[in-house]
C-alpha cells in the first residue's frame, strides 16, 4: 500500500492535524477525476490548500486496478469512494470514523450529485459547482451526517420563502397597475390628437414631417406645387418640389421662383444658389471627385394610396416581417393582413361583402367584433350583427376605412418567402470581394425591389463590376442600395458583385429589403357588394398590396 511521505511537514503540523482529525469525522468531501484533477471538494476541517490538493492528489495512486475495495487507508486519513462513470466520488475521514456511517453517507451524495449535474462528466461538474457544495453542506454538519433524504435536501437548497412570493406577487400587481394607467393615459392622448386633427384641417401641420427642416423664409418667399391637389395635412411628402428664396434675393426686390413641374418619382427638392453650382464646378475642375447626394425613388410601399373614386372602395394590404439568416434558413416569418372599407356617399352603406379565400390552411381569420361572425364562417359574407346599421362613410375620418377583417399567418418555411438573398464575402490581398445573389419565388412578381447592404466608411463609392439592375451609393450612411424595378419570371434570379477595402464579413449584415406585390397570400377576393335595401348591386372595386414592414437577413 502506498503511504504518502509526510517527512517535509513539521512535527507541530502533524499533532494540529491529528487533534483537529480526532474531532472530526468526516474530513472532505470531493469529486475528482481518475488522472487525479479535482473538480469540486468541500473541506469540514481547517486545513491549507496545499493540504488538501495532497491529500487528493495522493488518492488516484492508492487506488489500484482490479481492487474490488471501496476504502483506501493511509497512516493518517481513510478515504471512502466510490466511481461515478469517469469521475470518483470521495470522502476524506480520520482513522476512527465509524466505516458503515461513511458509506451510508457517500451513498447519499451519490443520489444528489446526478440530481444536480445533468452531465457526469468534468464540464457538467464544473457548471453546478456551487450547487453541490450548498448539497454537500446540507448532508454533512461539523463532520457528521445530517439525518435528511435527497428530497429535503433538494427542498432546503430551493430556500423558498412565502414572505418572497408574496413580495413578488405585490410588486408585480403595482406593475401590471402601472401599465394599465399608462395604456389609458396613451389612449386618452391619442384621442385628444385625433380631435385636434379634425379641427385643423387644410392647415400647414404637417410641413415639418416633409423633411425641409431648414426652412428659414417666410411662405410669402416659396413657391410649393402639388401633382395631387389639397393641403399638407392630407397627403405624403412625395411628388412635391419647393424652391425657396434666400432673405438676400427678397431684399433685392427680385421676384420670387416660380414652381417647376414636380419631376416623376423624386422626394422634396431644395433648389441650389448659383454660388454653390459654380463653387462644385471649380472643384471638379482641380480632379476634386464629388459625390453629391441622389434622392432615393419613392416606391409605391411608401407613397400614399390615391383617393378612392368609385363609390365603394374595398382595400386587402398584408404587411410581411421576415428574419432570415446568413447560413440559410428562416429566423422569423409573419404576415398580418387587413380587409378595410372606404364609402363614399351614406346610400350606399347599407350593404354586406362577400369575399373568397384562397383556401391557405396556415392562415387565421379574425373579424371585427361588430361584423356577423356565423355569417362570415357559414357563407364568408361580411355584415354587421344589426342589419340595419350601415356602414361609416366619408374621407373625413381615417384614411385607410373602416376595418372588417385581420388575418395572420405565421411559418418557418422556407418555400413560403417571396425573396431570399444570398451575401457571399472574401478577402483576397488588400480587396474584398463581395458576391449577392436574390432569388425570388415563382408565386409573386415584385415591383420596386430595394436591397440595401451596408458598408464600411468609405472615401469614394465602392466598385461595382456586375449588377442585374441599378445602384446608388448613400455615402452619408455608407449604404449601398440595389434597386430592381420588377422582378417577373423573366429575372427570377439575379446577383451583384462588387469590391471594397478589407473589412470584416459581419460589416455587411443585416442586409434590409424592400418590395411591393399586387398579389397576397391570402389570396383574398371580393366576389360582390350585397345591397340590403334591394336594387342592383353598387359599383365597387378592390385594392390588393402586399408591403414590407421588416424584412432583413442577420
């Protein structure tokens, strides 16, 4: 038997270890692995780290192979242990321990130690460390064995408390209070801007949401043409041009600018002083390169719909959310849809819709709490539940009509998304390489396609050597947007590739997109207008758009 040499220790060292082990029982309890490597150990006697790593250390050469032994005796300490897979659970006692109360307390822990580490193994010792030490302290008291079973063990080191809960259970009650005063408080300021918007109408409140935001003259120096007719306050900022006269043109008597026909699918312009066109010429003239800024086409996503001109107007808009991941594969996918009503005149709103569905199973329907519901779901006619009510009418209110219909669709399917895009960078001596490639599903055709990757800062615009369809470089937020007019079974697929300074791959994610489509997943139709009154049935048409909201790849 080996018998560790304690020659190097002094003889007062040895006396204090002994009267302190003829106190105690049970010296340490630990879990080390076969090569030696202690993992946890918790010590119930005073005693240095180098002690106890020697102690431990000394285990693994006593224990010999083939030895059917569960104890290992040396002159000083017993040790109890037992194999759990790969690992040894030990108890370091003195010589005069009672054998049968180790054993039955090396048992015990046996129990708890699977109870808290899921993994026997040294990484799922190591994560619960802490638990199996407060476990440890719960079974063995100043050396002794506590009369407890692995149940109560469990329950103490939970240390529930009632006072706790019943804290918890206070505090959260005030916060669920305090976010229900604060959805009244919005609701309540909500209304109040509702009925201060209808009392200022064709006024000029919404001029600083049109992107000026430096205009200094007065409205007598700016001459403003609309392509749509009506005030600020009705419509977008789109398909506006103003030109502003400085203070210094007024007070030389000029006269001001005249509107300019508002140029085709441009934002707001500001026009430029001469000064400032001949200051960027002198600059292009010495090699300077100038890149000036380029408004971005306003899509059809973001303009507003035109005014409805036949007496009923019935609008179905699903707005897509889609997270997808660089490597493949769908993060999040979420379509909302909405059915609106728009009337013109109160003759006609007296009336009930029919509609068909496209049949998709993944899609739920939720009507209006004031629409028929057993009618919807026996013959998917729209109605009110009192017939006799009509509809609201009239523009005055909110734009988009009144609501009749939601639906939902949620999926991780990666067939179900009209566009996936694929980002491949390189790094090749002082250039990246960057490959995109679109790929577009046969069930939509896509209008208005922007892809908007971002870039590193940059001193010039990046190079770009292929493209299916056009790019603009926003140098002030080092974007680079791709823009597809329509994408049809003609150009199911495309790619850009263009080069950039060495940057990291994850500067070019999240990738954001943006389209319209004339074609829903729903597939909802209006099959006919029913009038209640009798007669034949009115006029009527139907908007179809789906937009997105979110859609990025991360």
């Amino acid at each position: 038997m080996y018998v560790p040499n304690t020659s190097h220790l002094a003889a007062s060292e040895l006396v204090i270890f002994r009267s302190q082990s003829a106190k105690m029982v049970v010296l340490a309890a630990s879990i080390v692995s076969k090569s030696g490597k202690v993992l946890v150990s918790r010590q119930f006697v005073d005693m240095t780290r180098i002690r106890i790593e020697a102690l431990l250390a000394a285990f693994p050469k006593l224990v010999g192979t083939g030895k059917q032994h569960t104890y290992v005796e040396t002159e000083n300490v017993r040790y109890v242990y037992q194999p759990i897979e790969a690992l040894y659970l030990l108890l370091v006692t003195n010589k005069q321990s009672n054998i049968l109360e180790d054993l039955e307390t090396l048992r015990l822990l046996s129990k708890l130690v699977p109870e808290y580490s899921v993994s026997l193994d040294e990484e799922g010792v190591c994560k619960t460390a802490f638990e199996l030490i407060f476990a440890f302290d719960e079974v063995i008291s100043l050396g002794h064995k506590e009369n407890v079973t692995v149940a109560q063990v469990k329950q103490y080191c939970e240390m529930e408390s009632h006072e706790e809960k019943l804290h918890k259970l206070v505090l959260q009650s005030k916060i669920n209070e305090t976010k229900d005063v604060m959805k009244r408080k919005a609701s309540e300021i909500d209304k109040s801007k509702i009925e201060k918007n209808r009392g200022e109408k064709g006024g000029f409140m919404s001029l600083q949401s049109m992107g000026s935001g430096r205009i200094e003259s007065s409205f007598n120096d700016m001459s403003i043409s609309s392509g749509g007719g009506g005030g600020f306050g009705s419509g977008s900022g789109f398909g506006l041009t103003t030109d502003i006269d400085s203070f210094s043109t007024k007070s030389k008597g000029r006269p001001p600018s005249s509107a300019t026909a508002p140029p085709k699918g441009l934002g707001m312009q500001l026009g430029k002083t001469q000064r400032t066109n001949q200051f960027l010429e002198s600059l292009k003239a010495e090699g300077e390169v100038i890149l000036e800024d380029v408004q971005p086409k306003a899509g059809p996503a973001r303009s507003a719909a035109p005014p409805p001109t036949d007496p009923i107007t019935l609008s179905a808009e699903e707005r897509l959310n889609v997270t997808l991941k660089r490597d493949g594969g769908v993060s999040n996918f979420d379509v909302q849809g909405t059915l609106s009503l728009q009337i013109l005149n109160q003759e006609d709103a007296l009336i009930q819709v029919q509609i068909e569905t496209g049949g998709n199973p993944g899609i739920l329907f939720k009507t209006h709490p004031n629409i028929n519901k057993e009618l919807f779901s026996n013959e998917n006619i729209l109605g009110l539940k009192d017939p006799n009510r009509p509809f609201p009418t009239g523009q005055g209110g909110d734009a988009a009509g009144v609501g009749l219909l939601k639906w939902r669709m949620q999926s991780v399917d990666e067939s179900d998304v009209p566009l996936t895009i694929n980002c491949w960078p390189s790094v090749s001596g002082n250039e990246t390489y960057v490959s995109i490639e679109y790929e577009a599903s046969s069930m939509f055709d896509l209008r208005n396609v922007v892809i908007s990757v971002p870039l590193p800062a940059l001193r010039e615009a990046p190079n770009v050597r292929q493209i299916d369809g056009e790019w603009r470089y926003d140098s002030r937020n080092s974007i680079l947007e791709w823009s597809i007019l329509l994408i049809d079974n003609s150009n199911r697929s495309g790619s850009m590739e263009f080069v950039v300074p060495p940057v990291d791959s994850s500067v070019f994610f999240p990738i954001s997109i943006r389209f319209t489509a004339a074609k829903t997943f729903s597939d909802l139709k209006v099959v006919n207008v029913l009038p209640l009154r009798g007669g034949p049935p009115p006029k009527f048409s139907q908007r179809t758009t789906l937009i997105t909201e979110n859609y990025q790849v991360v």
